[in-house]
C-alpha cells in the first residue's frame, strides 16, 4: 500500500518520534482542554461554516492565484504561479491562523488572549482579531525585537493590544514564547494563548496546521478552476514551517515535488542561519521534539536571518517528520539570494514581498531555471512593506 503523508499526528500529538506535549504538568490540562474544545466547536459545522464567512468578508479570502508571465517567460520554460497570501487582511498568511483560535477562544468563553511575536505579524494579527471580537490581547515581544520593528509595535498598540517587552535570553521570538507560555500557567482559566506557528506542544502544530490549509485547498481548487492546470511544485518558506504546511498538507499524498525553503543568512557554513532542517539536529524546544539548533552543550545557538520571521531555531514537528520521510526536500537561501529575489518580483511584476517570502521566491526562479514544463506555484507568504525600512537602509551595490 502506498504511504500516506496527512494521517499524523497521533492521539498523542507524535510524528512518530517528533511533535507531543514536552511541558510541565500545569500546561498539560489546559493543552487538554484546548484539544477537547478544538475536536468539538472548531471541528462542527456552525464553527466552520462562521469562520468561512470571517475569512471571506472579513480577511479577503479566497485569495488569488496569479500567473507571474513576464518573469516565468525571462527565467525559462516553466510557468510561475503565486498564491497571493500578501492580500490578505494585515498582509500576510498569520490572520487565517488568528482568526480561527480567536474566534475558538470566543466560543470557550475565553476573555484574555496572549501571543508572543517575533516580526510583530502574528501580534498584529491576532490584536486586530481581538479588536474585531473584544477581546483583551496581551502580545510578548522580545526587548530587541521591539526595536527593530517599531511601526508593528504601534499597530498593535492602536489596535489596543498591550505589549509587554521580554528581557531575557537573547531578548527575542524564543524568549517571547518561553514567556508566554509562562503566562498562559498562571492565567489558565480566562486566558487562551494563540501561537502564531506550527510550534509548540501538542495540540498546537495540528490546529495552525489545519487553520492555515485553507491556503492548500483553496490551490488546489483554483488551479484546476482559474488555469485548468495541476501544479508539479510548490516551494514555501519556513520559519516556524506554518504557511508552508497550510500549502503543503492537502497536496501531501498527490504527486506534486514539494520544496520548503529555510533561511541560509550568511551561508550554512558560517553557523549564522536559522536552518534547523538543513543543519540542525534532533531535540526539544517549546514543548515538541523537532529539528532544532543547539550547540554542543545542549544551549540553544544564535540563529541569524535577514528576514524577522524566518529567524527561529527550530521549526514545525510535521516538518521534521516530513523530512525524515522525504515527502518534502528542505533547502535554504542565503540573505543575498532572498535579496536579489525581493528586488526581481518587485521590479519585473510590481508586486513587494516579504523578505521571508523572497526566500521561497529565490528558490522558485532556481527551479525555473532549470525545469521545462512546469507548474510552480509559490506560496507568496506576505506583503514587504514592513521590510521597507531594512532595504532602505541596505546598499544595493552589496549584492
Ligand atoms: C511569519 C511569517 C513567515 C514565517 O512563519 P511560518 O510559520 O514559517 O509561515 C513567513 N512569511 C511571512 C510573510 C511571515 O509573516
């Protein structure tokens, strides 16, 4: 029998030996009683068919699927897709997630929602979810992350979040879920905490996985509708690994070549990345086993990437699996690679992305290259204006 790729996790949150509930016993309750709401509102029909109608009026779904001509006919014989995840409300991919655990937290009675943030998207996101719905929003953010990214910071703010500043470690994204985590122990019974990827304990990676499918069912359907084509490849960037899997999941068991693209930084060999699928090995970290990078002494490593958002050490369990299982070939792009991508899809189709997005772009216009015939549709995570005040402040000459 041929091998099925979308049957996991287990009852227990297992990728086989990736994924489950790693937390102190306090957490294991409440990530309990989340699994048991999640199995009984998000999966009923009144939820589902409320949520639809969110995403469509509320977030802009469904979201389009563009044919990119000019650069697919510049860069060679395949055709160029892009899944247009920029236009969503807020600009990126983080709001389907967003919408679906506020709108599950609403339905449990839930009062309070936490999130940590790195870039500031998922804050963003889930701040305007909870203005939408009158919810209090608490977003942790690392102390350096904050500098770094002001204007979401402001947002969040007017959007009538509060936005605590996290001091410990290396003062970002980990540390940012470390604390909320530590806040979600203590405030368990009015308070739901909304992770902003494939991370985290069981049920975590499931639920933003299944929440971020949208974006794979919507393809597929799209693809045949708007193109009367199926795609060959689909290439994704991975940070925490959530837009890729919302891609991916319902493409798993087709015959489709799958990439997923980490971020390379200044190169795999000079050990400033953030590609835990490419270089790291296998470990605990925010409550699941996965691919991560730690040092020799157990510590978790520096990671480095041009773009906010890619810059974790570890990544999604179901990636982890996926790799091992060679469903998907996980590769990455350097900073300057993700660059020279950024500034080739604005220039050639009028269209900004992030610079997490530039990383799958990169990868993509390889592909393209090289293959002939090919349907390659690109999962164009987010929009670039939040990246415009690192470009401008880069010198072009460098590339
Ligand atoms: C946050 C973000 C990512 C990385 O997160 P994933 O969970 O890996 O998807 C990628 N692209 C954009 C635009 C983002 O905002």
């Amino acid at each position: 029998m041929k091998k099925k790729f979308n049957n996991l996790p287990d009852i227990n949150g297992h990728f086989d030996q990736y994924g489950g509930m790693f937390v102190s016993e306090t957490l294991i309750y409440p990530l309990k009683e989340l699994l048991k709401a999640y199995k009984k509102i998000a999966k009923s029909s009144n939820f589902k068919e409320l949520l639809d109608s969110e995403l469509s009026s509320y977030v802009g779904r469904p979201t389009p699927i563009y044919y990119a001509e000019r650069i697919s006919k510049e860069l060679g014989k395949s055709h160029i897709y892009l899944k247009r995840e920029d236009l969503n409300h807020t600009g990126a991919h983080k709001i389907n997630n967003a919408m679906g655990q506020v709108l599950l937290a609403k339905q449990m009675g839930k009062t309070r929602i936490i999130a940590e943030t790195g870039a500031g998207q998922h804050g963003v996101a889930t701040a305007t979810a909870c203005a939408k719905y009158n919810l209090q929003c608490i977003v942790y953010m690392g102390e350096e992350d904050i500098q770094r990214q002001k204007i979401n910071v402001y947002r969040m703010k007017l959007l009538g979040a509060e936005v605590v500043p996290v001091s410990s470690g290396s003062k970002t994204l980990k540390d940012a879920l470390n604390e909320a985590l530590r806040d979600w122990v203590s405030n368990v019974d009015n308070t739901h905490y909304v992770i902003g990827s494939v991370a985290g304990p069981h049920p975590y990676p499931m639920i933003v996985r299944d929440f971020q499918s949208v974006i794979g069912y919507e393809s597929k359907k799209q693809m045949k509708t708007l193109y009367n084509k199926e795609a060959d490849i689909l290439v994704a960037c991975v940070g925490g690994g959530s837009n890729a899997i919302g891609l991916f999941h319902p493409y798993l068991n087709d015959k489709v070549k799958i990439f997923g693209v980490e971020a390379g930084g200044y190169g795999l060999s000079t050990g400033m990345h953030a590609a835990p699928l490419n270089k790291g090995k296998p470990g605990v970290l925010h409550g699941n086993r996965t691919y991560i990078m730690e040092d020799k002494d157990g510590q978790i490593q520096t990671t480095h990437s041009i773009s906010a958002g890619l810059d974790y050490p570890g990544v999604g369990p179901e990636h982890s699996w996926l790799k091992d299982n060679k469903r998907v070939k996980y590769v990455s792009v350097t900073d300057k690679e993700a660059l020279k991508a950024f500034y080739y899809l604005t220039e050639k189709e009028g269209i900004i992305p992030a610079l997490e997005t530039a990383h799958a772009l990169a990868y993509a216009f390889k592909i393209a290259k090289k293959e002939k015939n090919k349907n390659i549709l690109i999962n164009l995570s987010g929009r670039g204006d939040k990246d415009i005040d690192t470009i401008a402040k880069m010198s072009r000459m460098d590339l």
